[in-house]
C-alpha cells in the first residue's frame, strides 16, 4: 500500500464535555487513510490504565463505532507531577488496515515534558538515508595482525588465471581487514548540536540517572533530587546555548567570504560536509559498493547519450557526416 497518511493531532482537555457527535464528525471529515495522536485524557484498562473514567468509556465506543484500531499497547505516557503517578492517556488511533504498518512506540525521557514522546515507526520501508554503508576506522586498526594475515601466496597467484588471481588477493585482504580493523555501525549520527558539551553532557546524565531512580523509587526526597537535577541540566544547556550562539556571531564579520559563511550556517545547522554518495537506490536494488554506484552511473550515462536516443535528424546528419 503506497498513499498520503492524514496526521491529525487531537487535544481533549479533562474537564471539558465532548460530545459523541463532535467525535464522530471529526472522524467522518477525516480524509483516509488517517491517524489521530494527542491526549485525550481517556482512562480504560484496554490501553493499560488501571481504572476506567467516562472519557475513557466515550473513546471505547468511539472505536466501536467506527471500527478503529489502538496503536498503543499498555505503556505508561504521561507523568502526573502532582500525585507522582503514570498514566496512559496519549493515544494513537487508526484504520484496522494501516494496523500491520505501522509500530508505535514510548520513549523513556520525558524531556523536561510530562508526556512521555510518542515514535510512530512505517514498517513498509527502511529508509535508505537513516543508514550509511560502514566503514574502516583506520586509526584503530591493528596493523601488525593485518599483515600476518594479508599473507598472499605468489604460487596460487602464478598458477591461477588474471580472474581467479585477482578474486583470490581481494578475498585475503578484505578478510584480514574484517579481522583486524573494526567498522562504523553504519547508522547515520544524530544531529550534531554546536553548542552541546562535556558539562552538558554531565548535567543530562545526572539528570537522567536521577529520573531512573525516582521512576523506580517514587519517594519525596528522590522527587526533589530529580526535579534540582532537571533545573540544574537546563540552566547549563541554556548557559552553554548563549555562549555558542555568542561565538557563533563573533565570527561573522565584514570580511568574511560567503563559502566560510555557509560552511558555519551548515555547522550550526548540524549538516554533514560529506557530499559523497553512500547508498544508490537503482531499479529497486540498493546499492551500497562505490563500484556499484559507479557502475549505475555509468551505465546510466551511457544509456542516455547512445545513439538510440537521438533525434531522427541528428542521427541522419551523424551517418552522412
């Protein structure tokens, strides 16, 4: 199944009284395929709260009647602050056919939020630019064992023919390679933040540590340890957002030129330098090899300026030249 998806995002406050019309007009307006996400403030033990309240009950009849599907399982969403307790009550509702496709998941960090942030995954592709082909890290090779084992013996060399010889010494030295030099995982980095450092870092861990032992220990004295480790965490990223941004400005003057200037507009972005090609999507295939990806090129290429696709006259005048 290949079409849009209408992302509706949908707030029901507490204390308000939705009507069962208002809900059903707002799924009838909808165009198809679609998926709601909010908080609807809705408890029901049929997405993993404990009791059920009649928001809860209006939402249960709401997917009834219109023969809808939960995205959610029974993982907690929301923190109450006040009374220290979790709840579920962020939903994400869709058709029964978009149901095989799509994962939804719960992270564990509420980024200084109570709501914990709900990761709705497609399970009909991967795609290509979450991954990078991996590579060697060369300064952490071990050289002496890729020696000893790029060993290339000259008589199977002699007595094999060019194809066979060349397959054989490309076999040994990526084989000793992948024994002796690791790789990058291949997963694409996160956004580089310019102004992230080792104190925020230190602050972010503190904070998420206290966060665990608060979340398994839901004690007073470890809710004020969370909550002065939170505060302590955002002044030291705001701190250190300021001064970025300070250095950031000081750098831009008169006579800077504009490729120095967009290299900075693109570092503070967080955007690679790297321009290379890592993965090439051709005739469905993936292709990931540098050799593959030349090859298409070329192929490519060599398709496009071949004779066969010269106008008439072109070829005519090229045949009586």
């Amino acid at each position: 199944m290949q079409s849009l998806v209408t992302l509706c995002s949908l707030y029901l406050p507490p204390n308000d009284r939705v009507s069962r019309t208002d809900l059903n007009n707002l799924i009838s307006q909808l165009p198809s395929p679609f998926i709601i996400l909010g908080d609807l403030n809705g408890h029901s033990p049929f997405w993993g709260s404990t009791d059920a309240n009649t928001r809860g009950l209006q939402i249960e009849q709401l997917l009834a009647d219109h023969n809808l599907c939960l995205l959610n399982s029974d993982e907690k969403t929301h923190f109450h602050l006040p009374t220290r307790t979790f709840h579920s009550v962020d939903l994400a509702i869709c058709p029964p056919f978009l149901l095989p496709f799509f994962n939804l998941t719960v992270d564990n960090d509420l980024y200084n939020s109570d709501h914990f942030p709900l990761i709705i995954t497609d399970n009909r592709h991967n795609p290509t630019n979450s991954y990078r082909p991996p590579k060697y890290v060369l300064n952490a090779a071990n050289w002496q064992k890729f020696t000893s084992l790029a060993n290339i013996n000259s008589e199977t060399i002699k007595s094999s023919s060019i194809e066979q010889a060349l397959s054989y010494i490309v076999k040994t030295i990526i084989e000793a390679a992948d024994s002796s030099i690791p790789k990058t995982s291949g997963k694409r980095r996160k956004q580089n933040k310019p102004w992230w450092n080792a104190d925020c870092q230190q602050a972010y861990k503190i904070q998420r540590k206290a966060w665990g032992i608060f979340r398994r220990y839901p004690t007073t004295q470890n809710f004020i340890n969370l909550k002065k480790s939170r505060a302590e965490s955002r002044k030291i990223q705001l701190r250190s957002r300021r001064a970025s941004w300070r250095k950031f400005i000081s750098g831009i003057t008169s006579t800077i030129s504009s490729r120095q200037m967009w290299t900075k507009v693109k570092k503070a972005s967080g955007v690679s330098n790297s321009n290379a090609i890592s993965v090439l999507i051709h005739n469905g295939q993936t292709i990931s090899s540098l050799k593959g990806i030349a090859d298409s090129i070329a192929s490519t290429l060599a398709y496009t300026c071949s004779s066969q696709n010269y106008p008439r006259q072109i070829l005519n005048n090229k045949i009586n030249a």
